[in-house]
C-alpha cells in the first residue's frame, strides 16, 4: 500500500479521533454516499467536468455494520465509533477554467449569505471568503477573522496580515500569487467584549469548514500551509501543541501542509530564534515548490 494512502489515511482517523474525544458522537453522511457504501469498489472514471459539491468521501466501516440513525429532517449519519478506515478521494483531472470559476463562484456566493452560526452572523459585518489566486500553488490557512479583517472582508489585513505579507515577500512571490484563507469564514462573536479574539469552538469549525474544504478542491494547491494551532486542529483534527507539530510535514489528503507559527505569535515574541523557525518553514515549503532559493534567503535571522 503506498506511503501516501497511510499518510491520508492517518490523517483521518485522526481527524475521527479528534471529533470523538470532543464529545462528536456521529458524523453525516450523504445520502448517496450511504448508497455508494452498499456498492463494490471500482476504479474511478476520469471526470471531464467538476461539481462544486465536495470531493467524495468513501468511508469503511468495521464488522459488524454501523446501524444508521436517520431522522425526519437530518441527514443521515455513522456513529463515529464505528469507522475504522476512512478514504477521501481528490480529484486529480485538471479542472476546465470556465466550470473551476463558475464553481468558485458559486462556493463564494453561498458563503456570502450562509447563516449557520446564527450567532456568528448577527455579529458580523462581513463575511471573510478568501484572498488571492485561486490557481495559486501556495495555499495559507489560518484561524478566523479579527475585528479589521471582518470591516474589511479579508483575511490577514491587520497587524498579523501585514507580517504575514513580508513573509510571503520574502520568499520572492507576492500577495496575489498565493490564496490565503481562515477555517472559520466569520469573526467569532465577543459578546460584552469591545477589543480582542476568541478562538472559535469545534461546532463553529465543523458548521463552516466544509467551505475551505471546498476551497482547497478548486485551488488545488501543490503546498498548504496552516498557520497556528487551530488551523492545523480544523484542517487534520490534530489538537497536539503548534510547538510539537510545528516544522514536521503533515498530509491533507494527499496535500504537503507545512505547520507553522501564526504570525501574531510573532508579533507577542520577538525574538529571533522563533522568527528563524518559522523562515525554516518556510523554506522546506520553497523547496517542496522546487522556488529557488538564495544564500541570502537561507541566511535570514541567524546570528552572525
């Protein structure tokens, strides 16, 4: 079985693992793949056009079989205590530009008038889609909104943004050349506070990550960089410190993602060995793009 199979399917697992010790009982499951569940294997078929619906998700449950729990006006759902494998699959046909645009679209009108979190968008003054080149090789992920990304309605424009944009700079490409997106597309709420973040809960994650899911199936990035704890807990479901995770490559079906410091961690710690890890980082995630690389740049925040 190849290295990348394990890798995805770890990952996954993980993810399951994390829902579960969150208290997440069940996960849904469409309709059609519950039917597709009953089907045998086949290899897949090439796709000529995309649908902007989510990438497939093939789930392999464990003897004896999960008893289904479908009520009236839910989806249809597997106790997540019952999966014991589980396979996504990410199309791998290059998308034609008119459908990948079209369903680009579409994704970012939903997300514009998306109410899920009632909380979330009573308080809201803009919703927060994405930022950047959606053929981008490079893909960020970070948290959710603060205050001037959610009056602006985009991500990474305050003080962390700004640091965030040196450093993309810094290994020679420019703003626009990547795609830069949270987990959350919301502010989350700070009821009675009048400055300052929250971190979003699991429920909000799991109500809005579909969309970044979504996201990352159009892009199609060749690197995804998750900045910061939370983006690397909404992404593989890992909820194991950014210090540990920090530096080590991880797979997001099949994707490299590089974890990182956020750069408002940088911002609270100036010194320079914590800016030095994160332009390590950075240069794994240069080299995997096969982006030249200077003497200068491999210098950059080492003591003379």
């Amino acid at each position: 079985m190849p290295s990348a199979y394990d890798e995805l399917l770890d990952a996954t697992i993980q993810h399951l693992e994390g829902l579960k010790s969150r208290g997440v009982r069940h996960v849904s499951v469409a309709t059609e793949t519950l039917q597709a569940l009953a089907q045998p294997a086949r290899a897949a078929a090439p796709a000529s056009r995309f649908s902007s619906a989510p990438a497939p998700v093939v789930l392999r449950a464990s003897q004896p079989e999960p008893r289904i729990v479908k009520p009236a006006d839910s989806p249809p759902v597997i106790p997540t205590s019952a999966v014991s494998k589980a396979e996504v699959t990410v199309p791998a046909t290059p998308l034609d530009p008119q459908v990948k645009a079209a369903a680009f679209a579409s994704l970012r009108e939903r997300a514009l008038v998306c109410k899920k979190c009632e909380h979330l968008a009573s308080s809201r003054k803009n919703v927060v889609f994405g930022v950047g080149n959606p053929d981008a090789e490079l893909m960020f992920v970070g948290e959710a909104p603060g205050a001037d990304e959610d009056e602006q309605g985009e991500p990474f424009v305050g003080r962390a943004g700004e640091l965030l944009t040196k450093i993309i700079q810094a290994t020679g490409l420019k703003r626009s050349d990547v795609y830069i997106a949270n987990i959350l597309k919301c502010r989350p709420d700070t009821p009675g506070q009048s400055a300052g973040n929250r971190k979003p809960t699991p429920e909000e994650m799991a109500t809005c990550i579909p969309f970044l899911h979504e996201q990352i199936d159009l892009i199609r990035p060749k690197v995804l960089v998750a900045l910061g704890a939370t983006a690397v807990e909404g992404l593989l479901g890992k909820t194991v410190g950014i210090t540990k995770l920090r530096g080590n490559w991880q797979k997001y079906r099949g994707i490299p993602l590089m974890p990182t410091y956020h750069p408002a961690y940088l911002l609270r710690n100036q010194a320079m060995s914590e800016k030095r890890k994160v332009w390590e980082d950075m240069l794994a995630v240069m080299e995997t793009l096969a982006m030249p690389i200077s003497d200068k740049q491999r210098n950059y925040f080492l003591r003379s």
